[in-house]
C-alpha cells in the first residue's frame, strides 16, 4: 500500500502515466523514483528559497509566505517535467535547461546567501549606510541652510519694516479726518421774503493710524516666517540622524545584494563558501538532466516511443 501510493506520488511529480508505469518492469519504477527524488530535493529547497524571499524582501504575510512557496515549487516542477516528458532524448532541451540551471542556481545561491549571511549583512549595511550619508547629508544641509537664510532675509525685512511703521505711529496714534457738511438755511429778509442760503459745517475726527493695521499684519506674518525658520532649524538638527534613519528603512533586495557583493569581494572564506553552494544548487538542478540523457532507457520509455511510432504509421497509413 506504502510502495503504491508513493508510486502514485513519484507519477504525480513527474507526469508519468500510472496505468503504462502497471505495465512496466521494476527498473521503470526505480527510475520514476529517482526521478521523483530529485524533484522533491528541489522541491524542499525552492519551497525555503521562495518563503524566505516572500517574508524578507516582499515583507509578505504568512499566507503570502506561502503562496509565493507554492508559486516557486509548481515553476520548479514544471520545468523538471519538460525534460522528463520528452519523449528520446533531446539535445537543445537539455542545453537550454542547463542555461537555466545556471540562472536558478545563481538566483537560489544569492538569497539563501542572504539569509545564511544575514548578520553580516546588517553590519555591512551599517558602513554602507554610513556612507551614504556622508555623502547624502551635505546635499541636505545646503538645502536646509539655504531656506533658513530665505526665511531670515524675511525675517529681517518685516522687522525694518515695523520699526519704521511703529515710529511712525508712535508720533502719530491717531489721524484727524475732516468732513463738511453743507445744509440750507431759511433766512428772513427785510421785506418779510425768504431766502435760501448754504451754510457749510467742518468738523475733525480722530482715528486710529492705519498704519497700525498693516503693523498687526506684518507681525502675523513674522510669527509664520519664525516658526518655519524653528522648524528648518530642527530639521538641521536632526538632518543626520533622520536620513540614516530613511535609508535603513529603505533597505531592499538590491542594497542587500550590493552588501553581499561586498562581502564577497573583501572575504575570500565568503566567496568559496558562495562557490560551493553555487556548484551544490547548479549540481541539484541538473540532476535529472544528467540522469535523463546518461541512462539508458527503460521499459517505459520504450513503451511511449513505441506507442508514438505506431500512432505515426496509422496516421501514415491513413494519409495515403
């Protein structure tokens, strides 16, 4: 039951039909389990590649953890079939999975690699973030510094500005408006007869300076400038420590692998151990190709290319 239903796995896996495998001798049945174990090798480590890819640099939930794990084993499965499925041996196809072995194994070896040298990694982002604010935080400073003397040239402008206005209105508070007034009066002459005749009233009325309004306003305009200027000023303040903390917190997968190059390059233990690994993952994804073009063919592939055969001669057959 056991050997069965691993049997049912291993044709799962590969795409080998069950009911042709029924019919085959126990060296088929050896080679879908050879097969089936080199799969479920790629099948484990991609699973882990893909999880720890989704929660490191996607920043995914556990779900999407997952998802992207599955996503990653069902590409690797794919593409292991199109050499398994292949009816004889085919010499292109086995060319251009070893291009993408290639391409896999740098993928795989670079983010296990990131996650195997996850400590180093973060102190070396630390001198690269450094860096990069030695070289960001000038660009900054003279941004700051340049709107902080805008702010003060404002700043000082509205100040002559009140002081001329204020003695101004320190020798003049009030301001006398005048206004005439004409009306007509009835005047009796002599001879009993009345006339009309204008009489013109001026009088003065005292008011407030109106420069005293343009004052008020201008003091509310240097409450602004001077709280932007406090702000700007905090901003310089805390320049420094607010751009490493914007860079640490924008850290991704290719400042990571830049950290990694550098890793690489300074320690010679680190770039074997990443050659090793290179070979191990290049040496897993060939596995079955090695094993597809190397062995000699078994019954059941012998059965599929004989089916093949007669189905060209029938259709052959038909055709004339």
């Amino acid at each position: 039951m056991k050997k069965d239903w691993w049997i049912k796995t291993g044709c799962l896996l590969t795409g080998w039909n069950y009911r042709i495998l029924g019919t085959c001798t126990e060296a088929s049945r050896k080679q879908l389990k050879k097969y089936a174990s080199a799969i479920l090798i790629l099948i484990i480590l991609w699973s882990f590649i893909g999880y720890s890819f989704a929660e490191r640099y996607v920043r995914a939930s556990l779900w999407g953890c997952i998802l992207t794990a599955i996503i990653f084993v069902l590409i690797i499965v794919q593409i292991e079939r199109q050499i398994i499925l292949t009816v004889g041996k085919s010499s292109w196809l086995s060319s251009f999975r070893v291009v993408i072995a290639f391409i896999m194994a740098i993928l795989g070896s670079t983010i296990l690699d990131q996650v195997i040298f996850k400590d180093d990694i973060e102190k070396k982002m630390i001198q690269i973030v450094d860096r990069q604010v030695n070289e960001q935080l000038p660009n900054r400073l003279t941004v700051i510094d340049k709107k902080l003397q805008e702010l003060q040239v404002e700043i000082d402008s509205l100040d002559k500005k009140n002081l001329v206005l204020y003695e101004e209105i320190s020798k003049r508070p009030t301001i006398n408006t005048v206004s005439k007034t004409t009306t007509n009066l009835q005047i009796r002459q002599s001879d009993g007869n009345y006339t009309t005749r204008p009489q013109t009233t001026i009088s003065t009325t005292p008011i407030a300076n109106p420069k005293v309004k343009e004052s008020e306003i201008n003091e509310q305009n240097l409450a602004v400038s001077r709280k932007q200027k406090e702000d700007y000023t905090q901003r310089k303040i805390k320049a420094e420590s607010s751009l490493r903390q914007e860079l640490k917190s924008k850290q991704g997968f290719l400042e990571e692998l830049n950290a990694i190059i550098e890793i690489l390059m300074e320690r010679p233990i680190a770039l074997a151990f990443y050659f090793i690994l290179f070979l191990f993952l290049m040496s897993l994804e060939l596995f079955v190709v090695f094993s597809k073009t190397g062995d000699t063919q078994s019954d059941y592939d012998l059965v599929v290319e004989h089916q093949l055969k007669q189905k060209r001669k029938t259709l052959d057959q038909l055709a004339q």
